[in-house]
C-alpha cells in the first residue's frame, strides 16, 4: 500500500463487529474473560482495541514492528529512557526539545544516567563522545529551533558500528516527511500532539520499533509504567492522522511561500529553513526528507522588537506548540526556550531577536498579508522612534 492509503486504510481502519468504518471508542477498563487466557484484552492499561488500532497504524506509517501509543510525547521519551539503567550514558543532540532536556537534566540524571551534548551534525563529534557505557544517540533532525538538519543514515551507522542504538523524535518532519527506521534507526518517536494529531486537540505520544525484541522491550514497559493514551484521545489521534498527507502538502506548499516571501523582507536579517539552498543542511536534508517540513525560524534586524512584530498578527496565532493547521508563531527567548539561561540560549544560536513559526494551512495570501502587516507596523515604529529622536534633538 502507498502512504497515503494507508494513513485511511492502515493498521485497524475499521469495525470488525460491525462494519463500521471507524474503529469505536472502546470504554471500558476490563473485558469479560469467557476462558482465563484466551482473551485478545483482558484490561485496559495492558491493551485497549482503540488504542491497538492506533498503534499499528502508526507502525505501518514508520515502517516499523510495532507501534505504542502514550498520554503525551513526554511520557513516550520517558518509557523510553526507562529501557536503560543506572551508569548507562547517552550521546544527544544539542538542541532537543526543551522538555527533553528538562527530563534528561532534571529527572534521569537522579537515576544515574549520564549524557554528553553534542551538534549531531558533527560526525566526528558524535563518535568522539561514545564511552564504553554509551547505549544510545538520541537526537531530533530538523531541530527547534534552529532546523539543523543530522544526516541521519550517518548517524544510525554510527550506532550501529558501536552496536548502541540510534533514537530519533521524529515530530517535527512526521512521516510523510521523512521515516527514520527506513534509514537505519532503531526506535522513532513523536510528539502526536503536533503534525500526526494535527488540529491543537489532542496531547499524544508514539514510538514505533524496528524489530520485535525492542518492541517487546517497549511494550513491557509501556503496560509496567502505564502512561497509556485513553481511548477517546486514540480515537482523535487516528482521525487527525488520516488526513496527514493532504495537510502536510498544504503546509509544505506554505512554508516555501512564507519562506520566499520573507527571503525578499529587507527587515529580515536571517532565515532558518532546510528549503533555503544556501543552508549549510540543504544537501543531507534534501537527501532524507520529502519536502523540507514547514518550520521556520526567522531574525528580525537589530534592533527592532520581535515582540512588537508577532502581536500584531491577526491571522498567525501568537502560541507555543507547532505542528496544527492554524499558523502558530512564537519567541523561543520569551517562550519555549525562555527557561534556558540566556548566555546558554546564545551560545546556542538563539537570539533574542528569533522568531518560529509554524506554517499552517490558511490560505497563502491571507498568511503572507499578515506578516506584511507585522513588518509594516516594525517600519511605522521604526520611523516614528526616528522622527522623536529629530524632534528631541531640535
Ligand atoms: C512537543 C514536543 C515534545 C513533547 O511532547 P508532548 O506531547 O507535549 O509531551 C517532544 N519532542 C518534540 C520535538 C516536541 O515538539
């Protein structure tokens, strides 16, 4: 089957008992067990059909063994991380997910787990920092919010040289836009509650395995810490993921629009896209992906307040998140990355001045109109602090 009929026809897609043609939101906690032992489900936590029809979509998608589902992409790194043990170290990229960070730095450190932060685009790096405990690079390629993109087929080599296992969170691309598995990683997770769940209602996690005896390893573990994704939330999910690949052309369509629009903005000093071919990733990210995602993170001129420019959108929701068919844009200093100390956030390449934005799935007129709007007010104010400054002067 090709991907996009999978996404309707994948995994579980319909009723076996009726026919109906969506799988039904199953509430129940138990099942009635007519033999002990012979039941497909005998308790919720440990499988639930609306879940069960969820997770093996998402296998077929990724390519993978077998998929699971969890009550939040954090729930799903953590289970994860919970495969390992006190004394093993890591190799991560260096600009993960914040929340990422917060649960390495702040919580699996306490368990005894150790890390070292590397840019995964940096090969040689990545090999340097391999110890003898070293069991697995865990990174995100394209990065937030920088986009960096990690060849990944390099990277799973790697891994693979040292017999660790590579890990990828795989929910800025999804993967209509790229499948790691297929390119030699081992586990690929995501934040559903991005581009797979898709409309800002539903907070998500998968991971899909490349072979059984990880699977196994996941779904031990998914079933003994319990973090499960409810039946209601699964349904939601499958809904969203069914209309991935007409969402994502729109929004692959309107992140190159946006990009060549603000390409040609004077008070644009730089832009932050895999699609840009003077990009130093251009080349790995046209190789891996399908389309160059529709994230994109832009620096205002110095000078001018980025503030200024996001609360004057009034098509462009000004909102952390990504990934869902309104446009969302955000200050990572301000906002998703304001909990990183500043002179860590500039050493990293986020400025005060940057900007993200999510491109969404409205029209492109409307969305480049908005942002003219936000530019034009930056110039107004511009030109007014100017005027002020002739006026005090004289
Ligand atoms: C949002 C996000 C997460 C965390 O997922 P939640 O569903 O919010 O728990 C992890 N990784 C990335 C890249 C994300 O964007």
């Amino acid at each position: 089957m090709e991907f996009d009929t999978k996404l309707i026809h994948g995994g579980i897609s319909e009723d076996k008992a009726t026919g109906a043609v969506s799988v039904p939101i199953y509430m129940a906690s138990t099942f009635h067990q007519q033999k002990i032992g012979e039941n497909q489900y005998e308790y919720s936590r440990s499988g639930n059909p609306t879940r069960e029809a969820v997770e093996k979509l998402i296998a077929e998608l990724e390519v993978g063994t077998a998929g699971f589902a969890f009550a939040s992409g954090s729930a799903a790194i953590d289970t994860v991380f919970s495969m390992f043990s006190a004394g093993d170290h890591f190799v991560i990229g260096n600009d993960v997910y914040g929340g990422t960070f917060r649960l390495i730095d702040a919580v699996l450190k306490r368990f005894g787990m150790t890390f070292t932060v590397v840019d995964t685009r940096d090969l040689a790096a990545v090999e340097e920092a391999i110890t003898p405990n070293t069991k697995a690079i865990y990174l995100e390629t394209p990065t937030n919010p920088l986009l960096r993109v990690t060849d990944i087929v390099a990277v799973a080599k790697i891994a693979k040289s040292h017999q660790i296992l590579s890990i990828i969170d795989n929910t800025f691309s999804s993967p209509y836009v790229q499948r790691p598995l297929e390119q030699g990683v081992d586990i690929v997770l995501h934040s559903a509650s991005k581009y797979l769940g898709g409309h800002s209602d539903v907070i998500a996690g998968l991971v899909v395995t490349k072979d059984d005896q990880l699977a196994e390893k996941i779904g031990y573990l998914q079933n003994a810490i319990g973090g499960i994704l409810a039946p209601q939330e699964s349904w939601l999910l499958q809904r969203g993921i069914k209309t991935l690949s007409l969402r994502m052309r729109a929004h692959l369509a309107n992140a190159e629009a946006v990009f060549n629009y603000l390409s040609n903005q004077p008070l644009v000093s730089k832009i932050y896209y895999p699609g840009d071919p003077n990009n130093p990733d251009y080349e790995v990210a046209k190789k891996q992906m399908h389309g160059f995602g529709a994230m994109i993170s832009f620096e205002l001129q110095d000078g001018l307040d980025p503030k200024q420019f996001v609360e004057q959108l009034h098509v462009i929701t000004l909102a952390e998140s990504l990934g869902a068919l309104e446009s969302l844009i955000e200050i990572p200093a301000l906002m998703t990355h304001g909990s990183i100390p500043r002179d860590i956030r500039l050493k990293n390449g986020i400025k005060d001045e940057l900007i993200r934005l999510s491109v969404g799935v409205e029209d492109q007129k409307d969305l480049l109109a908005d942002l003219e709007r936000g530019f034009n007010e930056l110039k107004r104010s511009e030109k007014n602090v100017s005027d002020s400054k002739v006026h005090s002067q004289a």
